[in-house]
C-alpha cells in the first residue's frame, strides 16, 4: 500500500500527495458501491472515502443522502428503511447498497479507509464494526457533525479524526484543533497557502474535496495540501 505522505520541504523537494477516491471512484461507476470502490483500488488511490448511514433496523449501510431516492430506483428516507428493503434497491448498473462489513471486507489490506459519518448518533457503532471486522489498514473517520467525532474519540482514543467544513468557521484551526484531529477537510475552493500553511502550524494535515477539475487539482497542489478527495483521482498527480 502507499500510504506515505511527503510533506513540503525546503528547496522545493518533491511531495507526496494522498489520492483519496470520493465515494469509491464515483466518475467511474456508481458511488458508495462495491463496483467504485474496487475502480478506486484498481486506480492506484491511497484512501478510499465513503458514507455512512443507518437503516431502520440499525444496520450501517454506505449511502451519502438522507434517502435513496437519488441514487437508486428506490423512494424513502434510509433511516425508515429496513436492511433487507434498502438491499433490494438498485443503485445503478446492477449494483446494490452496500454495507460497512461488506466495504470493510473488500477495502482490507488493499488500500486505507476513510469513513465518513453522515447521521448523528452512528458513531460508535461505525467504530465498533471497524473493530469487529478486523479491519486491516488506515482508518479515518471524517464528519461535519463534529460532535460525532468526539464520540469515535471515546471509542477509539487513537482514532484518527478529520474534521470537514463546509464554510469555514471564524477560527477555523482553532475549531479543528479542539477535537484533537489529525486531518482537516476543505472545500477546494477555500484552500489558500495561508490557510493550509495556518493548519500544518499546528500540526495538521489538509485534503481538499471534491476536486474534479483539472484546474481545480492544480490549485489544490500549488497551495500544498496533503490530500485530494476526487471522484476522478486518475487526474491526480504531482508530475
């Protein structure tokens, strides 16, 4: 797996930027499914990022939206959707919902994991199925809810934590850095060397999302972050 990062160094030494493929490799095949997630590995990328729900009946499923009703033949809210409802829809080409186990099981050892928490109340259980499974590799756990990452901190003191904005706080290192996190997430067309020069200040490393542009990808790694979350992340590289 090639999971080191290479920082910014003085003289102008070469990078290491993470690929990180955004829902699986979701300008491939269709996102959240097992069908993006092996176009993602097959792609080379460092990180594979998806989203978690859960169902009605408390299984974690890997859907971005509150329903199924964008991304599958499906109508209705996940969360009053049984496991066994949710499993017969259709999220595009043939391809099912898949679960936690499911993803956690085809991503071990291949290439690391980051797991973003969509519903409030989710987190330890998401914890505790990476546990369980037994999954082999980096894990990030990533949310705008923030205070769900405080629960994985419970769960796991030495899990590693992004924090994601989507509009930045007036303070937002200091944000960030109150939920002891190890990542900070961006939205790429907030990233500026000021500001990802202010997080690696204080210990943090920046991944931007959802850059698909290849102007997009270029501003990202003029401004030094250590991370791109693309649904395309062939387009990323640094040569």
């Amino acid at each position: 797996m090639r999971l080191s990062l290479w920082r910014r160094f003085e003289g102008g030494s070469v990078r290491r930027v993470l690929r990180i493929g955004h829902r699986g490799a979701a300008g491939h095949a269709p996102e959240n499914t097992l069908a993006a997630i092996q176009k993602g590995i097959d792609l080379g990328v460092d990180f594979v990022e998806i989203d978690l729900r859960r169902t009605a009946d408390g299984a974690l499923v890997v859907l971005h939206d509150a329903s199924v009703n964008r991304t599958t033949n499906g109508r209705g809210r996940v969360d009053r959707l049984s496991l066994n409802e949710v499993r017969k829809l259709d999220a595009g080409n043939g391809e099912r919902i898949p679960t936690l186990a499911e993803v956690l099981a085809a991503v071990s050892s291949r290439c690391g994991l980051m797991l973003e928490i969509k519903a409030e109340g989710i987190a330890r259980q998401v914890v505790e199925t990476v546990k369980a499974v037994g999954f082999r590799g980096p894990a990030i756990y990533a949310s705008f809810l923030h205070d769900e990452l405080r629960d994985v901190r419970v769960a796991d003191p030495k899990a590693r934590l992004m924090v994601l904005f989507s509009r930045l706080p007036r303070a937002p290192v200091a944000c960030a850095t109150k939920y002891e996190a190890a990542y900070v997430g961006l939205r790429h067309d907030t990233a500026t060397g000021r500001l990802v020069d202010a997080f690696h200040q204080a210990g943090l490393l920046v991944c931007v999302y959802t850059a698909d542009r290849p102007g997009h990808i270029r501003h990202a790694l003029s401004v030094c972050v250590d991370g791109v979350i693309s649904n395309v992340p062939d387009r990323i590289t640094t040569t």
